[in-house]
C-alpha cells in the first residue's frame, strides 16, 4: 500500500518500557498489512560506518569519562549522518519509517538527565534533523523499578552502557519524559501505558498508528 507520502514514526521510552519489541511487532504487522515500511534505530541506524562507529563509542561498557557535552554532540552527530542516509531517502520514496529512540532521547537523556537543557539539546537536533522531525511518536511509559527489573530479566547479558547508569538517571529520563507530554503543544506526543501485557501495548500502539495512516 503506497502512501501519498512518507509518514517518519519514533517510539521512546525508559529503558526496559519494552518499545524494541514493540516496535518490530508493529513492522510485522504494517508490512502483512501492505505497507512498504521500513525500521531502523538509534543511535546509529545506517549502513553508513560513521554513525555506527559513533554508536558503539557512546554505548561501549568501558568506562569512558565523557563530557556531557561532548556525548550530546556525539548523539546529534550519528542522528544527522541517519537522517542524510536512512531516513530522508526513505521518507522521499513515501515509505513509512519507523524509529527505535530518536531526538526525544536526546532531550530527555541529554537536556534533563544531563542537565544540560532541553532547549539548548533542541537546538542542537534541530540543525542535525534537516527538517526530519517524526508525524508522530509514541512514548512507552513504565516506571523505573519495573524498567530496570526488566532488563535484569531479559537482557542482563546485553545491557549497555546507558543500561548501566545508576538509578537516579533512570529516574530522570522517566520524570523527563514526563515533562515532554506535559508540555508538548504539537499533539505529535503519544503516551503509551507500558505496564500492560505486551499484547495490549502492540494492539493498542498499532490501532493508532491505523487510525494516523487512515
């Protein structure tokens, strides 16, 4: 099913909200439904050596004693070399893109969690971004101890270091996503209950999507 035009989906969420596995689930259904669609995730997100480069660099376990303005650059960097080789091209062809994290992570992780201000991470992404600001994002919400007993559960063998950063962190990212919902005017922000079966969240998350595409 060919659209009129691209239509560019970001899913967010605290770490251990689920949104990797929903996000696949909602490909799977978009492509048996006749969408040409296509997924990708930051950072990174292209084939493109660059940005994966600069994804195992700001994901690597090792210690790496990163100014926090230096790793938001670094993030705006990967997501400008995605947007120029993934994302736009594919938006152009009027192919629905779906995103794991996008610049919403960076105002959350970066702006609030860092403390460097959302305003000034915007800033940032908006040069980085060329004008690929995502129709819609769903935003995945699950509270911090079930988040991070998640992880522990399903992934303790694959956390990175993001995974890794102390609670209070996590706790950030969870009350800043909060803060974007309050406050974001562009109704672009969907807010999703996390704490459901995954069933629920992939049904509930997919209807939307249905309903935008109608």
């Amino acid at each position: 099913m060919k659209l009129n035009k691209g239509f560019f989906i970001s899913f967010e969420g605290p770490d251990g909200s689920g949104k990797s596995s929903v996000i696949k689930e909602i490909y799977n259904l978009l492509i048996k439904d006749g969408f040409e669609v296509v997924l990708t995730r930051e950072p990174g997100g292209t084939n493109n050596v660059i940005a994966e480069d600069i994804r195992k660099i700001l994901l690597n376990k090792i210690e790496y004693k990163f100014d926090n303005r230096a790793e938001a650059l670094l993030f705006s960097a990967s997501r400008a070399q995605h947007v120029h080789d993934f994302i736009k091209p594919n938006l152009e062809q009027n192919k629905i893109v779906l995103c794991d994290r996008y610049v919403d992570s960076s105002l959350v992780y970066q702006g609030l969690g860092r403390k460097l201000g959302v305003e000034k991470i915007w800033e940032i992404n908006e040069f980085a971004m060329n004008g690929c600001v995502p129709d819609a994002t769903f935003i995945l919400m699950v509270d911090v101890e079930t988040g991070m007993e998640r992880i522990a559960k399903n992934r303790s063998d694959k956390m990175d270091r993001m995974d890794l950063e102390k609670k209070e962190l996590h706790q950030k990212v969870y009350d800043g996503y909060k803060f974007l919902l309050e406050k974001d005017t562009t109704k672009r922000l969907v807010e999703i209950d996390a704490s459901k079966t995954m069933n629920e969240v992939i049904k509930n998350v997919y209807e939307k999507i249905k309903t935008m595409l109608n």
